[in-house]
C-alpha cells in the first residue's frame, strides 16, 4: 500500500481554454512512485489566446480562480509552489552529441564523467538563439569509444570516451517571464517549469509503451503538443496548431450553426476511453 502521508505537490496547467490546478500527494511504494490526485480546480482561461499571453492581470485572475475552485474542495493543502507546464508552442527543440575524454580509463566510467557530460551542455548548448533558454536536457542514449549506443549509463566499463546522445528543449524567455509573474501575482513560487507534452508523458505511459515506442499527442483547446518515445526516452518534441477549438469552428462552418452550438455538439457526441488508473506513475 501507499503511504498515505506522503508528500503533496501541485502542477498548475495553462491552456489556451481553461487553467487547471492539480493537487496530489506521492506515494511511497516499494515500486515506481505514483501520484495519487487529491484535488482539481479548473476555470475558463482569460489573458491568453492561442497558447499566447495576451494578459497578464487576466491571466493571473485566472490563476486566482483555478486556485480558489481548488481549495474550495475537501481538506486540499494551500499550495505555496507549483510545477508550471510550459506549452509547447513556446519552445524549440534539437538533437545533440556531446564527447568527453576520459581520464582515467583504467578505472572506468564514474558518475563525476556523466556529469561532465553535462557541464558541457549547459556550456556549448545553454542558449540558443532569438530569446530561448533551456529547459530541458533529455538523455538518450550513450556510447563508448566506437561501439554501439546502448540505453544504460555504461557506468563502470573501462573506455577511452564517452558520447552522450540527447534531446535539448528550449522555452523562450519572455513567456517563461510572463507564465513567472502571473504565478507570483496569486502568491505562488514555481517550483519548476516543465514541457507540457514532457509532464503528461511522464504521467499516463508506463515503461513498455516508452520503450518499444509511442506517439503521444497532447490535444489541447489552441494547440496540439507532440512527444515521441523511443527506446525509453523522449526523441522529438513539437506542436501544431490544430485542437480542439479548430475541430469547434469546423463543424460550425459545416452545419451552419453557431459557434457555441458547436462546441456543445462536440461535447455532446465525443467519445472516448477514460484513464482505468487511479494514480499516475512519476519517475525516480
């Protein structure tokens, strides 16, 4: 069983359509950890459009409504920081390959290299051009002197080099600033910012589904985010601008009926397969 008494966090999710505020508590097992949900405030969003900050008082407004809807259920925590999910059309992504020596090949490859390994990232891929600042350093896979790439850090084998294949996420700077002041603007620190399409495949697939590989779309009211697993990690992220409210004005054109109409059409006549799990998996 759970301990009941574990430790309770909260994500905060801002979409195009409406602004969520999820709260959970982590639950020590003996296996993977897995959140278990406790409370859920969601509003209609204002001050952003098309998964753009177009205000930033509307916006926190929002934020104050989410979190309010929040505590108005049973016994949740007041929140003092919250995980912020960054849309992803507010990033970029590329592929890297870094290389190090390594000094002492007779001993084998410790921690302190894969950590070089990552001193040099944030050194040579840091910044990336137009205002962007990075977000996340995925790792792939690794490979030692000519072999072939292998999924486990090689940690003890003797080797000569180390190359670390990665997948870099980037979010741009002034919406990260503006996603930051709205937070503080209801009182909240940010624990940390995550990709959107990062967060919810963390938390719906399992080990399986990552490995052998999957596509995981992230179909929101302004954007579709994208991330696709391969071998366990993520290889590509990205995001298109069809969702749910294209789906919306599409139907509405079709039947000539109007807006409104059609977004309760939608809502009316979707199916699909609700989540069977009661808790979400989160990775050690």
């Amino acid at each position: 069983m759970g301990n009941l008494r574990g430790p309770v966090v909260t994500a905060l999710d801002v979409g195009t359509t409406k602004i969520c505020i999820l709260q959970a508590r982590v639950e020590e097992t003996r296996g993977p950890k897995r959140l278990r949900p406790l409370a859920l405030g969601r509003v209609q969003a204002e001050g952003i459009s098309e998964a753009k900050v177009t205000s930033l008082d509307k916006l926190a407004h929002s934020i104050e409504a989410a979190l309010q809807s929040l505590q108005r259920q049973s016994s949740p925590r007041v929140p003092k920081k919250v995980y912020v999910g960054v849309p992803g059309n507010y990033c970029i992504s590329k592929d890297a390959a870094v290389t190090v020596e390594i000094k002492s090949p007779q001993r084998g490859i410790r921690p302190v290299d894969l950590e070089r390994v990552l001193d040099k990232v944030r050194e040579n891929y840091g910044a990336a051009e137009h205002g962007y600042r990075l977000l996340h350093i995925i790792i792939n896979c690794y490979k030692i002197n000519n072999d072939s790439p292998v999924c486990e850090p090689p940690l003890g084998l003797q080797a000569e080099s180390l190359t670390v294949f990665l997948h870099l996420v980037y979010a741009h700077m002034t919406t990260l600033a503006n996603l930051y002041g709205a937070v503080q603007r209801v009182g909240l620190d940010v624990e940390e910012m995550v990709l959107e399409s990062y967060a919810s495949s963390l938390a719906v697939l399992n080990d399986d589904e990552r490995q052998n590989g999957v596509i995981l779309l992230d179909i929101g009211g302004g954007t579709t985010d994208i991330a696709v697993f391969h071998k366990g990690s993520m290889v590509f992220s990205g995001v298109i601008t069809i969702a749910g409210d294209k789906i919306t004005s599409d139907l509405a054109k079709v039947c000539n009926i109007p807006v409104k109409n059609a977004e309760l059409l939608k809502r009316e006549f979707t199916t699909g397969a609700q989540p069977s799990r009661s808790t979400m998996w989160v990775p050690d």
